[in-house]
C-alpha cells in the first residue's frame, strides 16, 4: 500500500520539529567527550544505564503530567530540562556534573519521546490516515536523521574550530530554542483531552503499565514481537557510541591530515562518517514502509532485520579487532540502517497485534523493555571494552545476543 496521507502544514511541521531535536551537536561526540573528562568506559557505561533508567521510571507519569497540562506544554518543559542539561554538561568538571546534567537530560527524553508520538497518531487517527502509521512515521523519521546528519559537520566544524567537544553543547541549546518555539505553534487539539492533575492517576499509571505487561505475557505473538524491538533497540543503545572510538582509532593511523592534531583528524572523520551514516538512516526511515511490503507479513521482515543487525555488530568488532577499520566502519554503518527500518515496522507490527485500547500502554512498555534492555547492556559493554578493548567487547555482546536471539523468532505457530 503507498503512502496517501496529505503533506499539510502539520505534517512538515512533524518533520521540521524532527530535524531541529536532532540537532544534538554532541551526539557523534559524546563517548569522546567523556573520555576528555577521564572517565573510564564502565564510568560511561554506568551514565548510559542511569540515563536509560531515568527515562524508564518517568516515562510512566509523564503521559499524567501530558493530560494535566496539554501535549504541548509538556514537550515544552522536555525541552527546558534538555537546555539546563546543556548548559550543565558545557560547566562540567566531574563526574558528578556530568551524571546531574544526564539526568536532566533523561527528563527531556521522557517528558518528550511518547508525547510527540502520541501527538502523531493521534494527529492521523483525527485525519483517517490510521493506516499510514509506518508510512507516516517512517517519514517524519527520516528528517530526524537529516537533521542527525547536519549536525555531525556540525559538531565537527565546533570541535575542530574551538579545540574541544565542550563547546558542542553549548551550540545545542540554538536548535532546541527554536523547536520549543515550534512546539507551542501546534494547533491545541493535539493536546488532547486535558484533565485535572492527581497522583492517584500517577499511580493509575504505573498499575496500566503493569496491567499491559499483564495482557502482553498473555500472548506469546505479543511477547516475542515486544522481545525483538527490546532486544535490538536496547544493543543498539548501548553500541552505537562506540562507533565514534572505532572512527577515531581509524583517524589515527590513516595518512591524511597529517598536518592537523589528533582531536582535529578525529573531529573531521566523525563528522564525515555520521554525516554519511544518518543521511543513509534517513533513506532506510523513509523506505521502511515500502521495504516491509516486500513481504507477507510483517514478522518476516522483522525476523531478518533482527539477524543481519547483531550479525553486522559481531562482524563489525571482528574487523575492528583486525585492524581492518574501514570494513569494520562499515558494518556499524550497517546496524544504524537496520535499527531505522526496522523500529517503524516493529511498532506498526505490534499496533497491528492487539486491541486499540491497550496500544498506548503495550506500547510503553515496549519502550520501558528497550530501556531495561540497555540498562543491562551498557555496563556490560564498558566492563569488556575496559578489560579487553572496544573491539572485543562488541564481539562479546553481539556474539551473545546472536545465541539469544532465536528465542524471538517469529514463526507460524507463534505468530
């Protein structure tokens, strides 16, 4: 089925507001950043786990703090907590700056995430477009990725320039500014229903998300649809920074720039590399709807994505642990594509499988699992890669994974 929505003011709206929030200057920096700041690997590895499970816990009650005060308001106060978050992580000096500032930024993350998809279906749902969610969202997806792949030259003409990836996050606050702006112009039906705020409905929230975890281990279609975007999406938030190590390792020894320091080659590369590497998301985002129709049924293609990308991360670490990096850049590239396709399939795909009354809350918990999912990975991730290197710890994990992940298969019988 093609695409038939409408591409009204609302929608390129949808798209510019994905393109400014991901203007994250740092975002192909940030595992640079804190090694800067002398932090060992499990130091980080312990940030993205406490990171993970700041946004698993207030994800629940933001859908309540949403009704109390409008879908808009409450992204305009994601995008307050991710602008102090900025601002502390430019100021920081310690370790324990640097976890205040993640925080904040976990509360900009769970304040935002479900409210700006909710909004969208909702947004489709008032139009009759229900049908188009993988169409539609692959792409507003897409222009998330372009928006990824601007801001690697940018943060990497800032670091170049300025001699630090300290001043990136100063740079971030610009773009976040501007889509607080684009926010608040939102028509107020996208607020939905407003009600009066109350903390039994907090603790009503948490029992629904219980309660949907409840229905989803009824139904083994459900738990292994739920199991497969946890399982990839939770590696791949755990991994997917140390494409920036595998990138500088790579700068270091290539014979080009020789003239420039260390930082400045480094700098130059990544922002080279995931300029290419989002703007090639962006093509598999927006492709994700007519790639899914290539099959019978959406199990198929979810199934595949889920192989080829833990076999792209295993043999990424293997030609890292070669020396062979430009294959091994390549292969990493490759499971960024995968994560693209495959996330809007994954959530079509579950919408399709249960009632329409439980989506919302089968769906956070769909996010809360991909959360524990990276909770659990990212330590693991740092505690290899400080005992044996970046490489071998990718091999580990993903060779682990690889064994786990027949369990998730979706096959006739289950599915």
């Amino acid at each position: 089925m093609s695409a038939t929505f409408s591409r009204d003011l609302q929608y390129y709206r949808f798209c510019l507001y994905g393109f400014f929030k991901n203007l994250r200057f740092f975002e192909a920096f940030l595992l640079l950043y804190f090694l800067e700041q002398g932090l060992t690997y499990l130091a980080i590895g312990t940030l993205y786990a406490i990171r993970e499970i700041t946004i698993n816990i207030f994800e629940v009650p933001s859908g309540v703090i949403a009704d109390a005060m409008g879908r808009r308001r409450t992204m305009i106060l994601a995008f307050l907590f991710y602008i102090g978050s900025f601002v502390v992580f430019f100021l920081a000096g310690s370790y324990a700056y640097i976890l205040l500032a993640m925080i904040l930024f976990s509360f900009g993350e769970a304040f935002r995430s479900g409210n700006n998809k909710a909004m969208i279906f909702h947004y489709l749902s008032l139009n009759g477009w229900a049908d188009q969610k993988v169409h539609y969202y692959g792409h507003t997806r897409s222009w998330s990725q372009m928006g990824s792949a601007f801001s690697a030259l940018s943060g990497a003409a800032i670091v170049f320039f300025s001699g630090s990836y300290r001043y990136i996050f100063l740079f971030s606050v610009i773009p976040y500014v501007l889509d607080l702006l684009l926010v608040a112009s939102y028509p107020k039906v996208l607020d939905g229903e407003l009600r009066r705020f109350s903390w039994t409905d907090i603790s009503e929230s948490f029992r629904k998300v219980f309660r949907a975890l409840f229905v989803a281990l009824r139904s083994l279609l459900v738990i292994r649809i739920i199991g497969s975007l946890s399982l990839f999406s939770g590696y791949y938030k755990a991994m997917k920074d140390y494409l920036q190590a595998v990138v500088a390792a790579w700068a270091f020894i290539i014979p080009l720039m020789t003239g420039l320091d260390h930082e400045q080659r480094s700098s130059v590369m990544i922002g080279m590399v995931f300029f290419i590497v989002y703007l090639l998301s962006s093509m598999a985002s927006r492709s994700s709807g007519r790639f899914s129709e290539r099959f019978l049924t959406l199990s198929a293609p979810l199934n595949l994505t889920l192989a080829l990308g833990l076999a792209f991360g295993l043999l990424s670490g293997l030609f890292y642990v070669a020396g062979i990096w430009v294959v091994a850049v390549v292969f990493f590239v490759l499971v960024y594509m995968v994560e693209n396709i495959r996330k809007p399939v994954g959530v079509a795909y579950l919408g399709s499988s249960i009632e329409s009354s439980a989506l919302a809350s089968v769906l956070s918990v769909d996010s809360q699992m991909q959360s524990v999912t990276a909770d659990i990975l990212a330590p693991i991730f740092g505690i290899f890669a400080d005992l044996y290197g970046v490489g071998w710890s990718i091999v580990m994990v993903s060779a682990g994974l690889v064994l786990l992940s027949p369990l998730l298969i979706i096959t006739r019988k289950n599915g």
